[in-house]
C-alpha cells in the first residue's frame, strides 16, 4: 500500500504544531520554577528604641541589627548606644561580612567602630577616645533554639577583647513573646581611659516581653540586670557610678 506523500507532509506538520503548542503552554511554568531558584538578594533588619528613667534622668537605647544579601553570602550591619541626659555613654556601629559555612551558622569578619564616649572626668585617669576594631566571629543556633554570637575584636592600638551573646524566643501566645538574653564581655588588658579591668568586665542578664500587632511593629517592656566586676567595677566607683544597675524600660521593636 502506497502512502501518499501529501498526507504524510500534512501530518508531520500538525504533530510539529502540536508539540510547539504544548512547548509554549508549559513555559510559564518552567520559567516560574527557575525564578525561584535564582540566587536573589534580599534582607532583614531590626530596630530596637526604648527609654527608661533612673536617678532623675532619662536614658535611651537603640539596637539595629541586620543583613542584605543572599542565602550564602551577606552584608551584616549591627548598631548600638546609649544616650543618658543627654550624653553619649555608648556607640558602635559594625559592618561585617557573613558566610555562611555551615547548617545555620555564619562566619563574620569586619570593622567595628566605637565612637568617643561622654565619661565623667576623673583625676589621674586618662580621657576616652573613639577606637576602630577589626572583628571576627560566628552567629547561629545553638542547641535550644539559643541564637549566639560570639566575636573577637582587635583594637586599632592592639588591645584585643571579646563578646559573647545568647538570646531565646519563647512564645506565650502568638503575639506575645519573651526574650531572654545573657552578654558577656571580655577585655585582654586593663584600660583606665575607657574604664575596663582585665578579663571579664561586665555582664548584662536581660528579658524582654514585646506584643506584636504586627511583625513589623510591637511595643515592649524591657527589664536589664547590668554587673560590672573586678577594676572595672572600680573604675565605675571612681566616676561615681554603681557597679550593678537594675533598668526596666519601655520601646518599639521595627522589622523592616
């Protein structure tokens, strides 16, 4: 039986169409699942204000903490001070930049820069300058769910200290949420200017209740335990400071 050609031709030309139809018609969707793993670049940040009032005068906090970048590779900006009637008592503001090298944690390197606190004077001791440290460390989970930094600084002068910091989540409902969190701060020599012993300087046990109408917006109550030891619990008595501070505070906690 002969086939006629015609009818070959007109067959193999409707297949063809047929199969480019089908082509196109799953496209989109091809074209969605490869946007979703396409390396992007997104980010994270956290802004912490509150105010409290002891001793007659009104202290404010801030805390930024944050990355941009993508699932490996990051830009990691953190920022912190404190501001007492009306005096800079405490300024940081870090850039790191984070890897990540294994399953939910980082390994961070960057510059940390202290800016010039407003110390009392005190006789025989000398005045406090800005410093520029380089920074190293890791952030993750640890077991527990605790979120943990750890980082070694090296002054501009060549004084080396260190930071330790854990903090938890606990939910009570889906809205509000507690806190907990523990810092340790640690100095490699004895420092008079800025008024830090050697060793183990100073302790912050904290816990925080926030409510979160929003995830981008909730208020909360901040209660901090702050214990400075050895010289640097004296040089605070030397400025006619408390080496143990008790602060209950209230603020705003942004995401963006």
């Amino acid at each position: 039986m002969r086939t006629n050609p015609v009818i070959f031709a007109v067959a193999a030309i409707v297949l063809a169409t047929s199969a480019q139809a089908q082509n196109q018609a799953r496209q989109p969707g091809l074209d969605a699942m490869a946007d979703m793993h396409k390396p992007g670049l997104y980010h994270s940040f956290t802004l912490e204000t509150d105010l409290s009032r002891q001793n007659d005068e009104t202290t404010g906090t801030w805390d930024l903490d944050g990355w941009a970048g993508g699932d490996i590779n990051r830009l990691w900006l953190k920022s912190e001070g404190e501001i007492t009637g009306g005096k800079t008592q405490k300024a940081e503001l870090w850039a790191l930049y984070s890897r990540n090298v294994a399953t939910y944690w980082d390994a961070q390197v960057g510059i940390r820069e202290d800016f010039k606190p407003s110390l009392p004077a005190v006789p025989g001791l000398p005045a406090p300058k800005a410093h520029t440290y380089l920074a190293a460390g890791v952030a993750g989970l640890a077991p527990y769910f605790f979120e943990t930094e750890a980082h070694l600084f090296v002054r501009d002068d060549g004084a080396i200290s260190g930071r330790l910091r854990h903090e938890n989540q606990w939910l009570v409902t889906q809205r509000l949420i507690l806190r907990p969190r523990l810092e340790l701060n640690l100095n490699g020599k004895d420092d008079p200017a800025l008024g830090l012993g050697t060793g183990l300087t100073d302790a912050s046990l904290g816990l925080q209740a926030r409510y979160e109408f929003r995830r981008e917006f909730a208020p909360y109550i901040d209660l901090t335990y702050d214990q400075k030891f050895g010289r640097t619990a004296d040089y605070a008595r030397l400025r006619g400071e408390k080496p143990t501070e008790t602060r209950l505070s209230a603020g705003i906690r942004w995401m963006f």
